[in-house]
C-alpha cells in the first residue's frame, strides 16, 4: 500500500501534474482512482474504448499489440512515472495496444469525465493539466516523426536509390 | 494585417465563440498567402508561429542528416502546421512547403504562448483543437508505424501497404 504522503509526492514527481499546487492536487486525487494489479492481469485490452489517463505509480507495465490476427508485437515495458492513455483523455478511441501489469503495479486512473468537469468548472488545475498534455503529446509527436525518418532511413540503406514513397501522417484532403 | 472576420468562419476553432472572442482572435492573426513552392515553416528554424490552413495545400518534409527528403504529411484547408514549436519551444522539426497557390492565417508565436497559458473558454478551446489535431496525426502515424514495422525491407515501398503516394512534382 502507498500511504497519502508518498502518493502525493509520487503524482507530484509526474510532469502532468508537476504544475498544480497542493490543494489543487489534493482536489484533483480525490476525483480519480488508484488501483493495484496483480502481475500479469490485463489493465486494458487493444480494441476496448478507452477513455481514460492512466499513471503508473509503481511497478511496470507492458504494451502488446496484434497488428494483424496471430501476430503479437511486444511495443514496450514502461515503468514508474510513465503515462498512458493522454489521446483517450481528450478524445476516446479504441485502445491501440493492450496493457499488462509486468509486475505488480499500482496506477492512478483520470477519467475523460473528469478532465471535462474540470474544464467546464474553470477548475484552476485544468489548463494546467491540458497545457502539459499538450506537451507529452508533442513529446510523442517529435519521438514518433524520428522513428519514422530512422526507419526511412534504414530502408534506403538497405535498397539501391529507387522510387521515392511519400509518408502521409493524414490522409490527402 | 489582423485577418478579416469573414476568412475566420472557415475555421474550427471559431465555431461556438461568443462575436467578442471572434474579434479577439481575428486581432491576433495576420493573413498570408502564399504561392506554390513556397517555404512557410523550415526544419531546424527557432521561430514558433502556428499556421490555420485556410485554402490550398501544404507538404510536410522532413530532411535527413544525409540530405534525402521524405514527406511525412500532406495537410488542406482546416488543418493547422506548426504547432510542435509553438508547444515546446524547440526548433522546427520539419519544413512546410506550399504545394499549390494558399491562404493561411498565421498565429505569431508570442500570442499564441498567452493562448496556450490562458484558462479563458478561447484559450482551453484552443489548447483542445491543439491536442485533437496532433492526436489525429499521431494515432494515423502509429497505425502505419506498426503496420511498416511489422514487414520485410522489400515491401517497404508497397503502396498498398503503406499508402505510399507518389512524389509530388
């Protein structure tokens, strides 16, 4: 078990809510869960609507998805202080991967309700919040564009120059 | 040159603004137009403004430390560019080129930073366009990662695989 104070200390080290102050941060935990899972025990599945921010408080947790059926591609093992779930907290879509306690874990889960309520009570800590989703969401954004020209550029290592392929991150209008 | 209220209506983060807020923003955008071929936005570039596509078409490249060029996005009217730098305060992670004759609006770096700290309904409305455009791309993005990771070098190219389109003349 975590008691207040080091769960305080814990959200407080998170990015996410590095901005807020005590009171708003003591508001802001009594609206959202804290939950323990068991090694191995599915904390959410590729494909469920999620519509949630998930914090890993502690332990670790591991990424899977199925890109096609009978292909499982293990994404990632993230650890204490890592966030999922920041797209579903603004707008809910079926997970892309599947979640698993890697150990057991303990999570902090924020609901999209939630973070609305905030936003239409002009609750002081919701643009915080959202300024520093926008922030971890950038973050992902500059991360991912790299791993595409890293690919882009592995794949014209291995092939002599041929035809260009234009990478489209939207669909042409 | 503020922008004209009429060019705003195009915009999504205009729809369900109070006439005030309206004219608040319009104060704070500069028309620009652009011909085809031109450099609004160059990968490397400290300068942080954000651009609402009004008309026309832009491309997003991205150059290697090789010099080769790819092209990660092709964005039309609605969309917006150039908001990494705005959020983040780092340099340019690509260049934005005009691919056809368009208009823009351009948000300037130093209004748009009171947009992304101000708690008033036009700015949280503008923080949320913000996310939800970059989470559109980036769900798009993953999707196709996942799907270019998971093939064999040769099929890289595949466009049917991987929506290639071909190089924009």
């Amino acid at each position: 078990m975590i008691d207040t104070e080091v769960l305080h200390a814990k959200v407080r080290a998170i990015g996410l809510f590095s901005s807020l102050t005590d009171p708003e941060l003591r508001d802001l935990l009594l609206r959202c869960q804290i939950a323990l899972y068991l090694k191995d025990k599915v904390i959410f599945r590729e494909g469920a609507l999620g519509d949630s921010l998930m914090v890993v408080l502690q332990g670790s947790v591991s990424l899977r998805c199925s890109p096609e059926p009978g292909v499982n591609v293990e994404l990632a093992t993230v650890e204490e202080g890592a966030v999922l779930g920041e797209m579903a907290i603004i707008d809910p879509a079926p997970r892309a991967a599947t979640a698993v306690a890697a150990t057991n874990a303990v999570l902090l889960m924020m609901a999209k309700d939630t973070l609305d309520h905030l936003i239409s009570s002009e609750h002081p800590a919701a643009q915080k919040i959202l300024r520093q989703v926008l922030v971890l969401l950038a973050a992902r954004f500059r991360a991912t564009e790299d791993r595409i020209g890293e690919l882009f550029a592995s794949r014209l290592e291995h092939r002599a120059p041929g035809p260009q392929a234009a990478w489209r991150l939207a669909p042409a209008e | 040159m503020a922008i004209e209220l009429l060019y705003l209506k195009a915009l999504p983060l205009v729809r369900g603004l109070s006439a005030a807020e309206q004219r608040t923003l319009a104060d704070r955008l500069d028309l620009v137009q652009v011909e085809a071929g031109h450099v609004i936005i160059a990968q490397g570039e400290a300068e942080a403004g954000l651009y609402f596509i009004l008309n026309g078409t832009l491309q997003v490249v991205r150059t290697l430390p090789t010099g080769q060029e790819f092209t990660l996005a092709r964005f039309g009217k609605g969309h917006i560019v150039g908001y990494l730098s705005m959020i983040d305060g780092r340099p340019r992670s690509a260049t934005v080129r005009a691919l056809t004759a368009s208009t823009l609006a351009c948000l300037p770096a130093a209004h748009g930073a009171d947009l992304l700290a101000s708690s008033d309904p036009l700015g949280i409305r503008f923080q949320r366009l913000l996310a939800r455009e970059m989470i559109r791309s980036l769900r798009i993005a993953n999707q196709r990662f996942t799907r270019a990771a998971s093939l064999p070098p040769d099929e890289f190219y595949t466009p049917e695989n991987l929506t290639a389109a071909p190089e924009e003349g």
